[in-house]
C-alpha cells in the first residue's frame, strides 16, 4: 500500500446510520481522529435526518437522499469555513443522524393520585394513564434543547421530562373541565383530546410533534374505589326491610329443605329476619305498617299455645306474608308449608 492510499484510508469517506437498535433518537457518527474526506458519500435514509456542526456551530441539515459532500451541498458549512470553490482539504465536523420515525406506545400514568374537586364527592384524589406517540420534526432545535452532545440519545432519556409534562397538562385539564369522576368515562375520548392540543404546543418546543395521545383509564386508589363499591352496593339493595324479608324467605326454603328439620328452620329464619333489622335499623328504614299488629297477634299465640304449635303458627303466618309480598313463590310456600306440619305433627306424636 502507497504512502497516498495510507492516507487516504484514514479520512472517512461514507458516512450511515443503520438504526441497529430501537429507541434511538440521536445518534452521533463516530469519527474518532479521522475526518471526513471531501467529497465523501452521506446516505440519510427515509425516517432519518443528518445535523452537520462545525466547531460547536449548526453548519447544514439533511434530509433523506444521497449526498457528496462538497462545497456545493455544504453551502453553510463552506461560508464557516471561508472555503472557495478550489479548495478540497478534508475536513472535522460533527455529525448526528437523528430518527423521525414515529415513537409508538410510549406509557404515561400518575406516580402518585392527584387531588381533585368533585361534583358528586367534593374531594376525589384519582389515578389515570395511557400512551402516546411522538417524532421528532425539528433536529436542530431537539439536539440544541434535548439530545446535545451525547453519543446516543434514547426514548428513555427523554421519558421522564415528556411523563412530567403529560401528567401536569392532563391535571390541569381534569380540573378546570367541571366533568364529574363518575361522568368521566363517557367524556375519555373528548378529555384525550383536549389534553393532546394543550400538549403540542409543549412538545413543539422540543423540535417533537405529539402524533396521538390515548387517555385509557380513570380510577380511584383502592380505599377509595372500596368506598365507591358499597355505595353502589347500598343503592343497589334499595328497600332494606324488603331485602331483609327476601333474606328470610331464602334462609326458610333452605332450611325446609335440611334434614336438621324445625330447628334449623327456625335458626335459618331467625338469622335472615335478624340480618334485615338490623340493615333496617342501620339506614332509619322501617318495615310495613302491618308489621306491629302481627308481632302483637304472634305473641298472644305463643301465649296460648304449647311452643312447639306457637312456633309453627309464627312460621305458617311468615310464609303467608312472604307470599302476599311475592317474595317467595307459591311452590316454595307450599313446601316449606308442608314441612312445618310435617314436623308438627311428628311432634305431637313423640
């Protein structure tokens, strides 16, 4: 090999980026102590830019095609220089391909709940997250206010100041919307929306253009939704002395049905009329009007009657009202009915 071949070999002369790895924003062509020879091949793929900076300055920025870099496609960089059209001397620059492709599925959500106010709870504190895309469309304004120097600039680096600025945005955007927590969900689509516009501007000045951004859920921290749970739950139950009696109605069929007989007829009854009171008691509820002049009739029977018929008397007339109430349906009557006399008269037998 020459004198004139060694040296030649030493200047860099293609110039690529292949984007081996995913994730990378900015990547910066090693040089080491070679410099680029004049005339030297850049290839900048579609998806990519090239920022060329000559003694820390911005000297060119390409788009994707094929160039040979001379002083005809380094217009900027040949007035840094002082160049004139003659002069073919290698040359130091720095070069960063930057990736423009789209930055998918990039996951944002709140660390910690943010506190809200609530039309409905007056104060909520409430968790929310999703995803978002992004690219970059300006290269020198993100290398001069995010990427720099560095020799590998990744979506990870950038994550964290995005997340911060997407969470902030989408806090102010819930609160000064005046939608209610639980009317929400129905709102998503339009609460995305709004915080993807109020985002752009923010991510613009990054040289990033946000593609899309998806608000995917709305939640309450779990002591919280626990709450939300049994109000739901309590509304749902609707009339409490109603439920308690449907209670005792299912506990009595059960139990008719149980070879344990009367007695667990009876603990089975007793458990779901108990249950209903006290749920009746707990949210100021009372049962029918007609349920006084019944205990007063089941008392003076008792009174009267030996206890095994005063006991069968009291479960007869139960049955009775739980059926006029349609709580229980007349196939469940007549056989818990039947049990009962059936244990009566084993009973006076014995």
């Amino acid at each position: 090999m020459g004198l004139g071949s060694f040296i030649h070999n030493q200047f860099i002369d293609i110039l690529q980026w292949n984007e081996d790895e995913d994730g990378v924003l900015a990547y910066r062509f090693p040089q080491a102590n070679c410099e680029i020879q004049y005339g030297a091949s850049l290839t900048v793929r579609e998806s990519q830019m090239a920022v060329f900076l000559n003694e820390g300055q911005f000297a060119d920025v390409f788009t994707p095609g094929r160039y040979t870099l001379t002083t005809r496609t380094l217009p900027l960089l040949t007035a840094l220089k002082n160049w004139d059209k003659l002069f073919e001397s290698p040359f130091k620059s720095d070069v960063y391909f930057m990736s423009t492709r789209l930055q998918l599925g990039r996951k944002w959500g709140t660390p910690q709940p943010i506190t809200l106010r609530d039309a409905d709870f007056g104060m909520v504190r409430m968790r929310a997250f999703g995803v978002y895309a992004y690219q970059i469309v300006d290269p020198q304004l993100f290398f001069s206010q995010i990427s720099g120097t560095r020799d590998v600039y990744t979506c990870d680096d950038v994550e964290l100041q995005l997340r911060n600025q997407v969470v902030s945005t989408m806090t102010q955007v819930l609160a000064s919307s005046d939608v209610p927590f639980l009317d929400m969900a129905s709102h998503q689509g339009l609460m995305a929306e709004r915080i993807g516009a109020a985002l752009r501007s923010q991510f613009a000045q990054y040289g990033l253009l946000l593609d899309t951004f998806t608000l995917e859920n709305i939640s309450l921290p779990d002591e919280l939704q626990k709450a939300l749970d049994n109000k739901i739950s309590m509304q749902m139950i609707g009339d409490l002395g109603a439920f308690g009696q449907y209670q005792a109605a299912q506990s009595m069929v059960l139990a008719a049905q149980n070879d344990s007989g009367l007695a667990g007829l009876g603990v089975g009854l007793g458990a779901g009329v108990a249950a209903g009171q006290v749920m009746a008691s707990a949210m100021n509820s009372v049962l029918a009007p007609n349920a006084q002049p019944n205990r007063a009739t089941e008392q003076t029977d008792v009174a009267n009657s030996s206890p095994l018929m005063s006991e069968a008397q009291v479960q007869l007339q139960q049955l009775k009202a739980l059926l006029a109430q349609d709580l229980i349906t007349v196939a469940d009557y007549d056989a818990a009915k039947a049990e009962v006399l059936k244990k009566l008269i084993a009973g006076d037998e014995a």
